[in-house]
C-alpha cells in the first residue's frame, strides 16, 4: 500500500489554515452583531415616541435571529476555501505549462 505524503508547503499551509481557523474564527464570533448593534444604536437615537422604541427592538430582535455560529463559520472557512481553490488551481496551471513544454518523441 503507498503512503501519502505532504509536501513541504502543504504542511506549512494546514499548519497556518488550522491557525486561522481559531483566530477567524473567534473574530467572527466577537464581532457578529457590531452593525446590528450599531443600527441598534443610531434608531434609538433618533426615537420620539414607544412605538418607534418597540420598531427599533424589533427590527434588532430580526437581526440577532442570525446565530453567531454562523457568522463564525462563515469568516473561518470562507477565505480559507478561496484560498485554497487559488493554491491549488495555480498548482494544476504550473503543471499544465510543464507538460506543455516537455518534447515528445514519436519516433
């Protein structure tokens, strides 16, 4: 049975992947409902009467209905998924342009 092996820059790109997942991460979920809290803010703010007070509670209660996971997840695994598909499809373009170039012989 072969074994499979990582390259180098492999290695060093989960290393930082897995780095970037906790640090992203926990970005995402400190600072998922910084606009909704800043919306939040400016409406009540700008309040004259109750019912624009519960319209300002209520358009925020909407907004949090969004789990913070979510938002988490989303800057955690998203650019690592771009890049990636990137990394990858500059590894099969590089090698594309090898085989281009190597001299066949059809003797």
């Amino acid at each position: 049975m072969r074994k499979f092996r990582l390259a180098g820059w492999q290695r060093i790109f989960i290393i930082l992947s897995v780095i970037w997942m906790a640090i992203g991460g926990s970005w995402g979920w400190r600072h998922a409902y910084d606009k909704v809290d800043t919306d939040f803010k400016m409406c009540v703010a700008a309040v004259k009467t109750s019912a624009d007070l519960q319209a300002c509670r209520d358009t925020r209660n909407t907004a949090l209905a969004v789990p913070r996971g979510v938002s988490a997840t989303v800057v955690a695994l998203g650019p690592l998924l771009v890049f990636w598909l990137a990394l990858y499809g500059l590894v099969l373009l590089v090698r594309w342009i090898r085989r281009g170039f190597r001299v066949s012989r059809s003797d």
